[in-house]
C-alpha cells in the first residue's frame, strides 16, 4: 500500500502562512520555513498591540482633554475630580471628542466641574 501525505491539507497549510506573509521583504515571503518563523512573529506583535492600542489611545483622550482644561482654567486633576463630584456621566473619550470638536460645549462642562469643585 502506497504512503498517504495527505498533499492537499499540507499544501493549504502552506499556502496559508505563505499567504500571511505576503509583502514580507526577500525569503520571509518566499520561504516556507521562514514565512513560518516571521509570519508567527507578526501574528505575536498583532496581539501585543491590540493591547497596546487602548492605552495609547486613552493617554490620547487624556491630552486632549487636559490641553483643553488648560484653555478653561483648570487642571486636569482638578477636572476629572470636579465632573465626578458633578456626576457628569461622560467617559475620557466622549470627552476628548467634544473638547476637539466642541470647544464650547467643553467649556460649559469644565465650568460645571469648578462649579461641582468649590461647592
């Protein structure tokens, strides 16, 4: 009886991770061993920075909204501490959103937060 090698699951195994290496530079694309080797580096750094991501984004959100305190006279701190005081119900994101887009409407909440602040 002759030896089964199972070709054509192998062969999509290959193809596959050749594929996820595709734009890879020389023998990273080219080679199966190191397609392999890279490709699975690739899909560890994929992971780390998924991760990564929502902090840089929240350190983000956290600049903008305290570059905006600083145009309303307050600190960030001090911010933070006032619209909780207030029981304003926004998270750092809709915040730095309105900060960029709604300068206004920020400084409303901001004198809301000094207002929560010395009462």
């Amino acid at each position: 009886m002759p030896r089964a090698t199972n070709a054509p699951a192998s062969r999509q195994r290959r193809k596959k991770v050749l594929n996820r290496a595709k734009g890879y530079r020389q023998g990273r694309s080219k080679l199966y061993r190191k397609a392999r080797e890279f490709s699975e580096k690739g899909l560890t750094y994929a992971y780390r920075d998924r991760r990564a991501k929502k902090r840089t984004f929240r350190a983000l959100w956290i600049t903008r909204i305290a570059a905006a305190c600083k145009n309303n006279d307050i600190s960030y701190s001090q911010f933070i501490s006032g619209i909780k005081k207030a029981d304003v119900q926004l998270n750092r994101k809709s915040l730095a959103d309105i900060a960029f887009n709604n300068p206004n409407a920020f400084a409303d909440i901001a004198a809301k937060a000094k207002e929560a602040i010395h009462s």
